[in-house]
C-alpha cells in the first residue's frame, strides 16, 4: 500500500527547502549533522532521540523561506533573528508532531548567558544547534579553523559545549566529512533508517505541507480542500484501498512544487504573460524531482498528472483520457473544484451554482470527467459539509498564528 515512511518524509521536506533555496538546504544538513554527531558522542539521548533532533536541526531555519532573504540568513550580521525563528516555533507548535521541541526553533539565535536565564528544555539541544549554526557560516564564508571558532564563539556559547564539538570533531572528523561532502551517505543512511509510526511521519508531511501552503490564505484553504474533496470523491466512487492511500497522499503534495514560483507571479491579478505561464507550469516538474525517488509510483502518478486533461490539452505531457487513471482524473477535478472554491486575493469564490457551472463546462469541453462532476454535482451539500468540517482545525490554527505572530515577534524583539 502507497505510504510514505518518516526517511521519506524528510528528504521530501529538505527537497522542498532545496528548491526554494539550495543554501537553505545544505546549511540546514549540516546543522543537523554536527548536532547530531555531537549528540552521538556526548550518548545522553538514546538514537530514536538524536534521530528526532537530527531532523529538527536540518529544519532549524525552514521557516525562512517565508520570512527573509536567504542571503541575510548566512550572513553573519542577521540583523533581525526573529521572523524566521518565531514562525518556526509557530509552524511547529501547531502543526507538526513534535511540538515538545518547538522551542529549540523560537531559541536557536541565543546566547548562552541569555538562554541560562530563561533555562526552557532541551536548552542542552538548543546550545548545540546554536554553536552548530555558527560554525557552519564560518564553513560557508571559508573561515573555520578551530582557533577561530573558539575565538568568534567563545564569548557566546558554553564553554561545555565548545569543549563538546571540538572533541567529537576530532573523534568523528565532523568537519572534515562536511568539507568532502561525505557527511550525506551518513546522513541518507540515517534518514533512511528513522522508523516512525505512520501517524508521526504523515504529520510531518503535513507540517510541510501546511507551512509551505501558510504563505497566505488562499493555498491553505486550497490544498486543505482539495485533500478532502478526493478523500470523500474516493469513498463515493469506490476506490480499492490501495487507490484511496495513494490519492490521499498525492493530493496533500501535489502542488509542493508551487514553492519555486514567485509570489509576485503567483498572485498576479491579471492574465499571466507566456513565460511566467512556463514558470507556473513547471511546478509539475518540480514537484516531481522532490517527490522522486521518495514516494510510490502510485503516488507520483497522479501528483504529477493533475493538470493533464482528457482532451490531451492539459500539461506537462499532453497525456489523453485512456492514459488517465480514476484517482489522477479525481485530483484533477479536485484542483479545479478547490481553486474555484477558495478566495483568492483579487477573485471572490464561486457559489454552488457557479461552481457546478463551471464544472460542467470542463467537462462539455471535454477537460474533465463527467463521472465524477456526477458525483459531485449530485453530493454537493454533502461534500462541502465534509471540507468545512476537516479544514476547521487548520484554518482556526492559521488563524492563531496569523493573529498572534506580531506580538509573539514583538516580545522577543526586546530580549
Ligand atoms: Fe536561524
Ligand atoms: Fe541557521
Ligand atoms: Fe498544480
């Protein structure tokens, strides 16, 4: 059956990262791994913890992508620290399995003297990825050495800890393995070995998925919807279980490729010009290479073929409706239905009859199925009962953290 397992989930989560932003990416990995390594030879967490750890150090700064220019971020004078760290902390406290170490995200830019007056958990954690972070700009700018970090650091970080990473890098040549960038069969056969229930791994899926989708109102309601619609489409149209698992997940990632779209083209309130149509059309295209080869083909299948049609006009492969499985075509039709569901910024959503409407013309057009705008058309009180009710919780999640990150960021400005 079409799972995707915790290993997977991650590298799905730094591929996403990557294609935003491939610094964003490595920096991240090397955090995670010097953490890691020095978790391994300090031998207080057991391995499912430092795995856990290895993981949240790679993400330390994935809320960036939403707050600042990655330039700024591997500089050394990151003038404000706060954006990126508060919604971290946010995304995480909220959304994601692991909200018990959502502080290491809020805290990672302190100083010791600071972090010891606050004394929160896993403060050990947080030092860590703090001094990690650290000498990993030092790598980036071509001036580590270790008198220079012991130098530039001293006065900022824990001596233990100092101590800590100097003689794990001299035991596991940490520094040296990130320089020749065999630090990453480490780091794979790692990822690869993280055995998580399933129920952990899908909500990390979904903290991606849901972060990446918090860039504004609109993607969250969108994707949240779309999901949903092909979770009750695949119980009325009687989907094998291995069909309704594999739709399940390809409709929660399907458009993670949109991340490398500008927003500035994303929210455009006119008709797009033909090469900023290529760059939103390519999104199929980057959702394939993070997908791949993390995920089934089931799953891969219909997350890139929502945007093929039936008439052979859709993108990217032009493929026609004898190539179109009944999950790829459900998807599809959910995208359609959810896009014109949600508000978008400079359109207001479609009634039932408008929707139904334009449904129906997809499919007199030969673009959609009209098996399942049957379906839809004929539930359709009943199905957009089911979306309300499963997007409540998110969307009063979203709410929390649009509403309270001003005075969150505020707070801790002041520190
Ligand atoms: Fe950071
Ligand atoms: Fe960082
Ligand atoms: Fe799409």
């Amino acid at each position: 059956m079409g799972t995707i397992n915790g290993g997977a989930v991650v590298n799905i989560f730094l591929n996403t990262l990557g294609l935003f932003d491939g610094r964003l990416r490595t920096h991240g990995e090397h955090v995670g791994y010097i953490l890691y390594k020095m978790l391994e030879f300090d031998d207080t967490y057991s391995f499912d913890e430092r795995r856990i750890f290895l993981v949240l150090g790679a993400l330390h700064d994935f809320a960036a992508y939403k707050t600042d220019k990655i330039d700024d971020l591997l500089s050394y004078d990151l003038k404000d620290v706060w954006p990126h760290s508060v919604y971290g902390y946010f995304y995480m406290q909220y959304l994601s399995p692991f909200a018990d170490y959502a502080r290491i995200f809020l805290l990672h830019h302190l100083n010791h003297a600071k972090l010891d007056a606050l004394k929160p958990p896993h403060q050990d954690v947080i030092e860590m990825v703090r001094l990690a972070d650290s000498i990993d700009l030092m790598i980036y700018h071509g001036q580590y050495s270790e008198v220079n970090m012991v130098r530039q650091l001293g006065p900022h970080i824990a001596g233990s800890y100092v101590k800590l990473f100097l003689t794990a890098n001299a035991h596991y040549h940490i520094i040296e393995n990130i320089m020749d960038d065999t630090y990453r069969q480490e780091l794979d056969i790692l990822t690869e070995s993280i055995d998580w229930e399933q129920g952990v791994a899908d909500q990390l899926l979904k903290t991606l998925v849901y972060t990446i989708d918090f860039k504004n109102e609109s993607t969250v309601l969108r994707t949240l919807n779309a999901n949903a619609m092909c979770e009750y489409l695949a119980d009325k149209m009687k989907l094998t279980p291995d069909e309704k698992s594999d739709l399940q997940y390809a409709s929660l990632v399907y458009d993670l490729g949109m991340l490398g779209v500008p927003d500035s083209v994303l929210n455009a309130p006119r008709r797009l010009t033909p090469s900023e149509r290529e760059l939103v059309e390519g999104h199929v295209n980057a959702v394939e290479k993070i997908l791949k080869p993390h995920v089934s083909d089931g799953i891969l299948q219909i997350a890139i073929r929502h945007h093929e049609r039936l008439d052979g006009l859709g993108y990217p492969r032009g493929l026609k409706e004898k190539d179109l499985s009944l999950p790829q075509r459900i998807l599809a039709a959910a995208d359609v239905m959810a896009a014109l569901q949600t508000d978008k910024e400079y359109k207001p959503a479609l009634g039932k009859q408008d929707v139904i409407r334009a449904l129906l013309r997809e499919v007199k057009e030969h673009k959609l199925g009209m098996d399942i705008v049957r379906v839809i058309e004929r539930n359709y009180d009943e199905l957009m009962n089911t979306v309300k009710q499963q997007g409540a919780d998110l969307y009063g999640n979203y709410l929390t953290v649009k509403q309270s990150f001003p005075s969150v960021l505020q707070q801790f400005q002041q520190i």
